[in-house]
C-alpha cells in the first residue's frame, strides 16, 4: 500500500497535474512493489503567499506506506518524481523532496479493519 501527497504552489495546468499523478503513482508502483489498486496519488495545491521562497520553488511528495521497503525501490520514487517533475514542468522543475513515512501492520488498516484483524479471504 502506498498513499502519496505531492505539494505544490498552485497555478499548473490540469494535464501538468494530471501528467504528474500518472508519473508519480508508476514511481511508487515500480519503487514500492505495489499494484496499481493499492497505490494512490493526491495533489495538493498551496498559495504561494503562503509559502516562503524556498518553498515556493519546491515540489514535495509525502509517501506513507507499509513497513519493508526497500532503500533502493525509496531511491526508485524519488528518481521517479525528480524526472516526473522535469518533464512536466520543465524550467518550473525547482528542487524536488521526498519524504518517506512507513507504518507497521499495528498502525494502517482498510475497510474497518486494523490489519492485523482483517478477515482473510476464503481460498478457492
């Protein structure tokens, strides 16, 4: 499972972010070894008078997942984002960040369940 947030300031077309979402989840896909239905991409866009000059020429991607990945497939992500973000927002591209927060079992359920109670599947 992975949850992904990117922020940045506002003022990008809808096919940049569009263009960006698509990048950003095959990144977390590759990197994190999931599946397309357990990887998700949020954008959320920032007033720049909200931000401070760093900030403002920065694009940040929050990634929470699950417990066991790897340094490399982390180091896939973020080579995922930083070319994502040159080729859709080219000269705009600024500096790219990513930050990684893993949960254990005991800290991430779905559906109502904690994982660690899940009802499991009946084998066919």
């Amino acid at each position: 499972m992975s949850v992904a947030i990117v922020y940045l300031p506002k003022g990008y077309s809808f096919e940049q972010k569009q263009c960006l979402i698509t990048k950003t989840k095959a990144a977390c896909m590759a990197g994190l070894r999931v599946t397309e239905k357990h990887s998700s991409v949020f954008i959320r866009e920032l007033e720049p008078d909200c931000m401070d000059d760093y900030a403002k020429n920065t694009k940040y991607l929050f990634v929470y997942t699950t417990l066991g990945k790897t340094p490399e497939g982390k180091d896939l992500v973020c080579r995922g984002f930083d070319e994502a973000c040159a080729e859709v927002f080219g000269e705009e591209k600024g500096r790219t960040i990513v930050l990684f927060k893993e949960h254990s079992d005991e800290n991430a359920g779905s559906n109502g369940y904690l994982r660690p109670f899940r009802p499991q599947k009946p084998k066919k």
